[in-house]
C-alpha cells in the first residue's frame, strides 16, 4: 500500500471546511472538530486533526459511538471464552431479565416471545428491542421510558419485535454491556479501562467523567424549528453529578454511556485499521480475526434493512428521517456488522466501510479498504442535524480526494 497523506492542499481545504461550517454562532454549527487517522505499511498515523471554536483536546459527549467500545468489549469475551455469540442459555442464565421479557403490541397489549436472545441478536439490534425515542409503541405503552437517565429500571423494557424478525435500532447494546457486567464480574465502564483503554494509552474515555474532564467539557446545544441555536442540556446528565453516590449509582451504558475526546477515540479506529493492535503501543485488544467478525455483513439477508422511515417520537432528540443512513446509493446494499453500519456512501468510500454516530452529532467511518478512518464532531441536538451531517460528508469527499490525488501523484 501506497503511504497515506494528504497534501497541505487537503489540510488547508479541509480547515476552510470546518471554520465554515462555524462562522455564524446563531445558526450554524457551535462546534466542530475533525481527527483523521490512515494506515501505509509503516503503520497507522494521524493525518489531520482541526477543530473550530473550542480546544483539541475537548471532552464531548460521544452518546451511540460507544456502541462499537462495547462491540469490542464482547467480542473479548468472545475470544475468551466467557461469552458465545449464539448461546441463548447463556444470555438467560446471565440476564435473566431476557428469558421473561415479553413484546409490546400495537394495541399496548404484551405477548410472550417465540424465541430467545442471543449475544448475535444483540450486536445486530436483531434482538427485539428499540428505542422510546424512536419507536411509538414504546412511547404509547411507557411514555416515562428515559433512557438517558442513567437509571438500569428504563432498560427493562418490552420488545417492540419478535427476536430475529427484524433490524430495529434500540438498547440492545445496553443490554449487550449488561452481558459483558455479568460475565466479567466488573461495571462496565471498568472494564472497558482495563482491556481496552489502558492497553492503547487511552486517559480520556470514561463513563465516569473526573473533575479535570468536565472543565474540558464542550457545551451541547439545541437548534431550534426555526435553525436558531441555544444552549442545551447533555441528556445523559447524572455521569456529570457533582454527587459521588449519584455518580457510583449511574448505569454504565453500553449503548451511549461514554464522553471523552475525538483523538482519543481515533485511536481505537487505528488499532482496528491495524487488525486489534494498537499502533502506538504495540497491544493487542482482538485478533485479526475477531476484528474482521466485528465488520462483517451479519445481515446479508436484508440488504434494505435500514431503509425505512425513522419517525421523531422525541423531536428534542431526533429528526424524522427517511431512512437510517440516507447517503447510502439506493442501488447498493447495505450490511450490519457488530456495533456498526456497513455500506458505501458517496464520498469515495469503500463499499465495505463502516460506521455510525452519536446522538449528538459524533460521526466516525473507517474504511478497512482504503486504510483511512475518522472521527467528525459537533455536540448539538437533534439528530440528525443537516449541518453536522454535511460537514461529515464534505469532509470525507475531501479526504477521499486527497488521498486519491497523492496516489496518482506516486
């Protein structure tokens, strides 16, 4: 492989980009930044990190992008033997709040399941569950349902599906986290410390933000119908208590639950890059084969199964939205690895890329094929924003550009 870099050129356009998308304080994005990370046979290397109207270093909360942390986290376990991807027996023994849990019908009555859950299921969101926030039966049956709450008793919520009938974005990663617990004998947040952070030098992830990380945390802000912005409120609040009964008392969500900074995120993209071993320090967190499982198509029956009409049951939280990741070519299928998407784009993506995004506004990729990942940021709610959306594509056009003009340049 060719040595990934982009040229002053790129880096200029790309910092032209990003200021752009900040200029105007009262409709346009407050906050953006940027870390791209590529991999030549040297290795894996930073090939661009900016940020607009905040530091580099900044603390934000990163809210879905955790769901690939606690993927990997399975998939340790996986390897270890302590959990197995397809054992219903298992996943009831652990969580026996999964062998009782029933389905929610569109007249709010509840119904037994068919079938049990697996760890799969979990990792696939073909488990059954959604998210009260996107799904109306949820919110007609519990209209109290908060899963930003930080409280364990809003996850023991019914399915909206039968298990295995069908892709439904919901808590299952809260409940795949909740495996890991169970299995490990450690919260989840501690666990992720020792076996995946530690290992890659990583000191700004956390569950459990410390006094020193939120001083350095980003204000998340809220646009208005009309495109106005103000000050918002992080949903995900009790982490941030300045009560430490609170704090030690708030779930660890497998599915949201992580703050930290997008540098430090990026290195968990470029030890992926790397097959499971961290670049810089030379651990290893998985195989390459448990890497290559974890972006492997597990839907390849249902190549549209994204493709659907995501209402806004919160509009506070989320825009309606015609489909799960409407830049994918309506020709070209799409595929669900464990903790991520997997489908091109029009950008200049690799067909087989993967990734996903935060209820703020954090979008990452990385494209195993092409050696090139990366993280880009805003914190602002709803999701989708389109603002946040196009930024993450614009930059990914021209990185994709830069790299491609560098190769031709060889």
């Amino acid at each position: 492989m060719a040595p990934l870099s982009l040229s002053p050129q790129t880096n200029l356009e790309l910092k032209k980009l990003i200021d752009d998308a900040c200029s105007n304080p009262n409709v346009d994005l407050p906050y953006a930044a940027v870390v791209v990370v590529g991999r030549d046979d040297n290795g894996i290397r930073e090939l661009f990190a900016y940020s607009s109207n905040q530091g580099d270093d900044d603390i934000l909360w990163l809210a879905s992008c955790t769901k690939l942390v606690t993927s990997i986290a399975c998939m340790q376990l996986v390897e270890e033997g302590s959990l197995a991807l397809d054992d219903v027996h298992q996943v009831e023994t652990l969580c026996p709040e999964l062998r009782d849990v029933k389905v929610v019908q569109e007249d709010g009555s509840l119904v037994d399941k068919k079938r049990g859950i697996t760890l799969r299921m979990l990792l696939t969101h073909t488990a059954g569950f959604g998210y009260s926030f996107l799904n109306p039966k949820l919110e007609k049956y519990n209209a109290s349902y908060d899963e930003f709450s930080g409280s364990f008793s809003d996850f023991l919520q019914p399915l909206v599906n039968q298990p295995g009938e069908r892709f439904e974005y919901g808590i299952s990663l809260d409940w795949a986290g909740i495996l890991v617990e169970r299995a490990s004998g450690l919260k989840l947040n501690d666990f992720m410390q020792r076996n995946i952070f530690l290992p890659l030098q990583i000191r700004n992830l956390t569950m459990v933000p410390s006094a020193q990380m939120k001083d350095r945390l980003a204000h998340l802000w809220q646009r208005s119908a009309d495109g106005r912005l103000s000050r918002g409120v992080i949903p995900l609040s009790r982490a941030l208590s300045t009560d430490p009964a609170e704090v030690a008392d708030t779930f660890h969500s497998g599915g949201a639950g992580l703050f930290g900074s997008i540098q430090e995120y990026s290195k968990i993209l470029a030890t992926l890059l790397n097959d499971g071993t961290c670049p810089l320090t030379g651990a290893r967190i998985l195989s390459p084969t448990a890497v290559a499982k974890l972006f492997t198509n597990q839907l390849p029956d249902a190549p549209n199964f994204a493709r659907r009409h995501l209402p806004a049951v919160k509009p506070s939280l989320v825009h309606p939205s015609e489909s799960l990741y409407p830049l994918c070519p309506p020709a070209l299928p799409q595929g669900w690895g464990f903790g991520s998407m997997i489908s091109p784009g029009v950008t200049g993506r690799s067909d087989t890329t993967a990734h996903w995004s935060g209820l703020s506004n954090v979008f990452w990729w990385l494209d195993r094929g092409k050696g090139v990942a990366g993280v880009v940021a805003s914190q602002v709610l709803p999701f989708v924003d389109p603002q946040a959306a196009m930024l993450w594509v614009g930059v990914e056009r021209l990185v994709y550009r830069g790299i491609a003009h560098k190769e031709r340049e060889a």
